[in-house]
C-alpha cells in the first residue's frame, strides 16, 4: 500500500473516532473501524475521480456533512 494511502487511511480512522465520541457512542473493534476507514478513503478516492478534488478535502467534507 502506498504511502499516502496509509495517511489517508490514518486520518479517516481518528476522524471516525472523533465522530464517535462527539455522538457519546462506544468505539468499535480497531479492525472494525480500520476497515471502514478504508471504505471511505476508497469512496473518497471514486468521488476525486469522478470530480477531482483533494482528497482529503473530500474526507473532511464527507465527515463534516455527516452531523
């Protein structure tokens, strides 16, 4: 795996930490939330594709719209 992938995939995993404890919900298994970070770094990945754009700005916005 690539580099920046893995930086990706880092920052979806604490922002999905973050989101869980902002909502007052138990943490799931780590291997849980990594594989779901790793779905959303791939969404995030199509959407750049089909759009362009930074893909991190479309992690941000993605999390950000999920409130």
């Amino acid at each position: 795996m690539r580099f920046i992938r893995k930086q990706e995939e880092k920052f979806a995993l604490k922002l999905l930490e973050w989101r869980y404890k902002q909502q007052e919900q138990p943490l799931p298994d780590k291997a849980v939330l990594k594989q779901h970070a790793a779905d959303i770094v791939s969404q995030a990945h199509d959407i750049a594709k089909q759009r362009g754009g930074n893909v991190m700005a479309i992690l941000k916005d993605m999390f950000s719209s999920n409130r």
